[in-house]
C-alpha cells in the first residue's frame, strides 16, 4: 500500500468501508465501496464514473481471486464481475466535498482544512478598521446601474466608494428592505454568531463611521456580500439581479459569438481593454484620432503633478492621433494603468484620412484649449522616461464633466469632416488640382524645348549664308562671329540638357506622385467599400 493511503488510518477504513489496494505502483479506492458512502452516485458502480466524471486514466477495471487484486487484460470491455477502481489521488481532491459528515463521523478523505476567519465585532478596532475609518464618499449610479424589483422599478441603495472591483459598498439595511422588506434583517443575519458571512472589505462587509463628529457605524455590504445575500434569498425581489447576473456571466464564459457581441454592444461604458480588443481585430490596423478618460482631477492631481486649481470631479483627458489604435491603446493601459487613482476609460475614436490626421488633431488640440485647458505635466514621475514621455506630451487636457458629451460631439463632427466621404472628395479634388499643375508644368518644358531648337536652326543658316556671301576678311570675321555663335550655342546646349534633364526628373517625380495618388485613391475607394 502506498504512502498517501498509510496516512488513513485503519480505524477510518473500517468505519468507511472503502477499502484500498495497490496495483502497478498506484494505490485505488473501489467504487462499490465509496458509493456507500458518497451520495448522488447512480446504482451501479460504472455509472459511478460517469456521474462524478472520474476521468479515464484515473480509474481501472481490477479483478479479485482468492483475496488478491490484479488488472484486467481487457479494459475496454471488462468481464462483469470486474470491479471499477478509482485512484486515491484523484478522489481525494474530487469526492471529499460530496462526503457527508453525520453523526459526527470522520471523513474518509482527509482534507487540509483552512481555519474558519476570525469574526470582528462592531465594537473592536483593527488595521482595516481604525479611528479615522469614516464613510467613503457617495457612489452616483446611472438608472441602468441600479438595482430593481421584481416588478421592474428602481429601488435606491445608498452606494458609496469607488468604481473599482472590491470599492464599491452597499448599505446592508437598504438591501434587506429591497430583499424583503426588512431593513434590520441583514444586519441580524451578519451580526448573528453562527453567521457565515465574513467582515473585511475583500469578504462580505464592514462597517464604517458615519462621520468625523459621529462614533456610530453603519453595516454595508460589499459586491461579493451584496451577491450572497441576493443568491441565498427566496424572495421575489432578488430574481432580477440574480438573472442578469447569471445572464452576463453565462455569456461570458460560455455563450456563443452573436450573445457575446450582443453583450459587448449593450455595455456603453467600454473601458480601455474592451476598446484595444476591438481595434486589435479591425483589418486593416485602425489609423485615426481618440479620446480617452485617465480618471478625475482629485484622484489625479498628486500622481501628475499637478499643481493648478480645479474642481474635484473635473476630467483628465488624454488625446492623439495614431497609425495603429491598438497599439497605443495599449500603451496607454500600460502607462497610464500604473498611476495611483487612474482609471483608464475609452471615450471617442474617428477613423481619419491618413494626409488630415495632422489636421484634425490640431482642431482637437484647440477643440480642448477653448472648453478646458492643457495641462504641463513636467511634475508626473511617469514623464521621466524619454520614450513614455514621447508617447504623451502636450497630449493631457482637463475640461468640466460636463463637456465630456460635448468633446464626444465634436468628435463626431470632425470624423464626418475628415473620415467620410466629403473627406474623400475634397482629398480627390485635391489630387486633380495637383494633376492640372503637373500638365502646366510639362506644357512649358516643352515650349522652352521648341524655342531652343528654332535658335539652332537660325544659327546654322546664318553661318551657311556668311560663307557664301562674305570675302576672305569678311569670311575671317564671320568665322570668328560664328566662333563666338557656336560658343553660345554650346552654352545654350548645356543650358537645354541641364533644363531637359530637370525637366525629365520633375516629369517623372509627376508621373510617380501620380501614380502613388492613383494607388491611394484606390485605397480609399476600396476601404469605403469595405
């Protein structure tokens, strides 16, 4: 018999009978004997694997003859008096939780149990609750984050903290009204000493003062505890949540494609992660201006350095324009992400035209300039680094929370003005302003090429009519005009190579612009195809 099974003792054998045995080095439980014991495993013992779903290399078909156990040659399809044999490992870790502990009898598996948490009284002092513990402040739901009937009405519950996982509290006294009607009964329950629930801001409650001047403490549930006591209730009120819940979490983990984007679309607040995952799946990479929230001026002024005055809940913004959305999106999770009191948000991104991206950050730059300010954040320890402070210089702005709708409408505005279809017409009335100048140019290249070789022509009869015409001395003479001619011809040739050859490069410079306008009016008429 192996180690792990020496650990039970014979006395837990025998009251469990469950007998082990070692075969090949692996000591096995028989399934015959644990269904005696553990409930909810069907009436024979190879339903027994089905059931519990005992996987295929954790149990054997075995054989007994005369006392002693061996392994069955056929394992696919065992004789009918073999016996199923599961390994002890195995069921250790899977059955212990189905064994029943009546009659206060031992289980058979020995498990590590955890020691239960030490209850704390609303009276006692601890490092998660000390003088100064006073409320957090109020929580401002939207109506569609409220809790609600079973009737389908908002019910208010005083919500306090912060919109972070594990910050956020309920009043317990409201929840119980809302459950069932009973203000008091929560606190009975959590307060009770056989409760189950567990005080600590990463368990089920806590309690906080009231305020500075008043020592009283309120009871408020947290996320986790706000659950368990919608979960545990058999009162109408608590199906709404416990259905949206189940809804959500079902379609997360196991929902097919058209319920999830169906999920994604229904959440309006999409924060920075959801965003870079949508971009990331854009094809190609999505090249435009964003907008995105860091978190509010009182949660932010310390960690940027921030030394001007403001309203606590105005908005840190941060904007930009890149050739790859998702991967600044996730730069700027990584950056920003590591800030105390920052909670990246995305707000508002436009698809832009390439050649007006410039443009339209601009616009957006003075967009922020007139409704906030822009912010120097040569204080922010984050803006040391070189490459980081690259990424977000003179890209911070904060503005009132009320201008937020308005920045998210000027943002629309802009990508109807630089990412639509008059973006593409004025881009494409660019290109054939463009084209016309080129035409122009060659038009005159051509001309100066013309009035070049009529001179030659001239001069060539001139010298023909000298020679004929003049005497010796007037020959002479005329030979050296014509010196002095053909000298200016040369010059005049090395002027026309030198003028034909700056020509030949500009037309081919136009024919190349052309040519990567061309390429890029396809490209854009196929992308608005798409």
């Amino acid at each position: 018999m192996s180690t792990e099974s020496s650990s039970i003792s014979s006395d837990d054998r025998l009251e469990h009978p469950a007998l082990a045995t070692s075969l090949q080095d692996v000591t096995y439980w028989r399934a015959d004997a644990l269904m005696a014991i553990v409930p909810g495993c069907g009436r024979t013992q190879r339903t027994f694997t089905t059931i519990k779903n005992v996987p295929r290399d954790k149990f054997i078909y075995g054989l007994q003859q005369n006392g002693r156990w061996s392994v069955s040659n056929n394992q696919d399809h065992p004789p009918k008096q073999a016996k199923v044999l599961i390994e002890v490992d195995w069921a250790k870790r899977n059955l212990a939780n189905d064994l029943p502990l009546s009659n206060k009898r031992k289980p058979l598996f020995p498990t590590t149990q955890l020691p239960a948490p030490k209850r704390q009284h609303i009276g006692a002092s601890s490092d998660r609750e000390r003088e100064d513990d006073i409320s957090p402040p109020i929580l401002e739901l939207n109506d569609d984050e409220k809790f609600k009937n079973a009737a389908g009405e908002i019910v208010e519950i005083e919500t306090r903290g912060q919109r972070r996982v594990r910050a956020v509290f309920f009043k317990a006294s409201d929840v119980s009204a809302l459950i069932d009607g009973d203000p008091e009964s929560m606190r009975k329950k959590l307060l009770h000493p056989a409760s189950s629930y567990v005080r600590g801001a990463e368990e089920d409650f806590v309690t906080f003062r009231k305020s500075e001047d008043n020592m009283s403490r309120d009871l408020f549930l947290t996320y986790m505890g706000a659950m368990r006591a919608f979960a545990t209730s058999r009162m109408p009120n608590s199906r709404p949540f416990l259905e949206y819940a189940v809804r959500v979490v079902q379609t997360v983990q196991m929902g097919n494609d058209n319920d999830r984007v169906a999920l994604a679309a229904n959440l309006a607040k999409a924060d920075l992660r959801t965003a870079q995952y949508v971009f990331k799946e854009c094809i190609p990479p999505p090249a435009g201006v964003y907008l995105i929230s860091i978190g509010t001026f009182k949660d932010l002024h310390r960690s940027l350095g921030l030394t001007i005055q403001a309203r606590d809940d105005d908005e840190i913004v941060k904007f930009g324009r890149s050739d790859n959305c998702a991967v600044r999106m996730s730069q700027h999770l990584t950056d920003y992400g590591a800030l105390r009191g920052a909670r990246p948000t995305f707000l508002a991104q436009i698809a832009v035209n390439p050649f007006k991206s410039a443009r339209c950050e601009e616009l957006v730059k003075r967009f922020f300039a007139q409704k906030g300010r822009m912010l120097d954040t040569s204080g922010n320890e984050l803006l040391k680094n070189d490459e980081i402070r690259q990424r977000h210089c003179d890209e911070l702005a904060i503005i009132p929370k009320a201008q937020l709708r308005t920045a998210k409408e000027e943002y629309k505005r802009l990508g109807a003005d630089f990412g639509g279809a008059k973006s593409l017409v004025l881009f494409l009335s660019e290109i054939l302003t463009k084209n016309a100048e080129l035409e122009k140019a060659m038009e005159q290249q051509m001309m100066v090429h013309e009035r070049v070789v009529e001179h030659l022509t001239e001069l060539s009869a001139l010298k023909l009519q000298s020679v004929q015409d003049l005497s010796a001395v007037k020959l002479a003479a005329a030979e050296n005009r014509l010196q002095e001619q053909q000298r200016e011809i040369e010059q005049l040739k090395e002027i026309f190579a030198l003028k034909l050859a700056a020509a030949g490069r500009d037309l081919a410079d136009a024919h190349s612009d052309l040519a990567e306008r061309n390429r890029r009016i396809e490209e854009l008429e196929l992308a608005l195809q798409i």
